[in-house]
C-alpha cells in the first residue's frame, strides 16, 4: 500500500514538474525577469532536471 501511494506521489510531482517545464520551455532562453521577479531562469531549469533525476531515483527504489 505505501508503495502505491508512493508510485501516486511520484507520478504526480513527474506531471508537475513536465507542466513547469512547458512553461519554461514557452518563456524561451531569452526571456528576463521583471524587476519585481527574483526568478532566474536558468537556476529553475537546474532545479527541474535536479527533480526530474531525484523522481528517477525514486522510481528505481519504489521497483526495488
């Protein structure tokens, strides 16, 4: 049972993080930050490939 819910957590951050990453993909490379926005785009595009590496290991430990 908890390795079902946990396959259900994992699918559901891989859905989350696939819609985060069209919306980058859609800002484009190019895109700056407001001034009101401390977002840095090539530190959210570190973090999403951080996650996605982090789900992969996850999934190899729920198979396990």
């Amino acid at each position: 049972m908890a390795s079902d819910r946990m396959k259900q957590a994992i699918n559901a951050l891989e859905r989350a993080i696939d819609r985060l990453e069209q919306n980058m993909d859609r800002l484009g490379p190019s895109v700056s930050p407001s001034p009101s926005s401390s977002v840095d785009a090539a530190a959210a595009r570190a973090a999403l490939k951080s996650l996605d590496a982090l789900i992969g290991e996850l999934k190899e430990g729920a198979h396990g």
